[in-house]
C-alpha cells in the first residue's frame, strides 16, 4: 500500500534548504551567553554543514532520544593534527539511505578559522555546557535546572518561527 500512496498520492511539500545568509541573520539574533542559543547554533550548524536532517541532530520529544538514529555526545572526535587545522569527526548511525542503522558513516566537520560560522568551535562549546554527558547521551544538550534537557525539535529560538 505505501509504494501505492508514493506512486499515485499526493505530492509532498518539499521543505525549504536554508542559506549561508540565512544563517548568518540567524547568528545576530542569538545571545552566546545563553546555553541554549549555544547549543542551538551548534545544531544548526551541524546540520548544515553535514547536510543532515533536523531529525539527525533533535528529537521529537525530550524522552525521545535513540541513540541509533540521533547524534550522540561520543559521536565527535576531533583529529589530532601537527597543523592548525583539526577537522572534527562526525560518526552518522542513521540517514534517509541508511534507515536500519547498518553501518556508520564517518564525515569530517571542517573549522572555518576566526568565523562565528566555524561547526567546530561551535560544536566544543556546546559539548563544554553539559561536561558531565556520556558519551552514548545526545550530543545536543543544555542546562535546564534541576538537569539538563535535551534538545528537541520543537525548541526554537523566537526568530525561526517569525520567517
């Protein structure tokens, strides 16, 4: 019956791929102060940089964390390096082509040098927030008395819901 509603149903609604520059107005509209925009802006990144899914880095609810299918703290390495230029490696469990979680996907998360736009500086500062994580919890935390939250999809900043 789904290879039915594929072929013949309705067409889906493609969602919109954010821009540099989109990014970029985002950035202005977070407080680097505040955990949660550090994590967020981490997320966002992340996902853009790897080209991910809003599922790979978020959960649908708070209690909705599978390790499998979402990023998890132990999921970034960084590579050790003589030069100043240390990727950090992002291990992928799950994807749209690798649904059942066969094998992992190895990607490298490139620093862009002196740029708020840099993954990973962005990604060292929100695993920093929450240092007390394992490394099998999600890799997108933030403090949220009396213990931390996790970061779910339906969390956005106020500016993501005005566009």
């Amino acid at each position: 019956m789904r290879g039915i509603k594929r072929t013949h149903g309705s067409s889906s609604t493609k969602k919109h791929a954010i821009q540099p520059e989109e990014l970029c107005a985002m950035y202005h509209h977070l407080d680097m102060s505040n955990p949660f925009d550090v994590v967020w802006w981490a997320a966002a990144l992340t996902a853009f940089f790897l080209m991910l899914r809003k599922d790979n880095v978020t959960v649908a609810k708070a209690d909705a964390f599978n390790f499998n299918s979402n990023l998890s703290r132990g999921d970034f390495a960084m590579e050790p390096s003589s030069t100043n230029v240390v990727a950090m490696w992002v291990s992928i469990r799950h994807s749209k082509t690798n649904q059942f979680s066969e094998y992992v996907h190895y990607v490298p998360l490139i620093p862009i040098t002196g740029s708020y736009m840099c993954p990973v500086s962005a990604v060292t500062k929100a695993l920093a927030v929450a240092k007390h994580k394992k490394p099998k919890d999600p890799a997108f935390c933030y403090p949220s008395p009396p213990r931390s939250s996790k970061f779910c999809g339906t969390h956005s900043p106020n500016f993501c819901n005005q566009a």
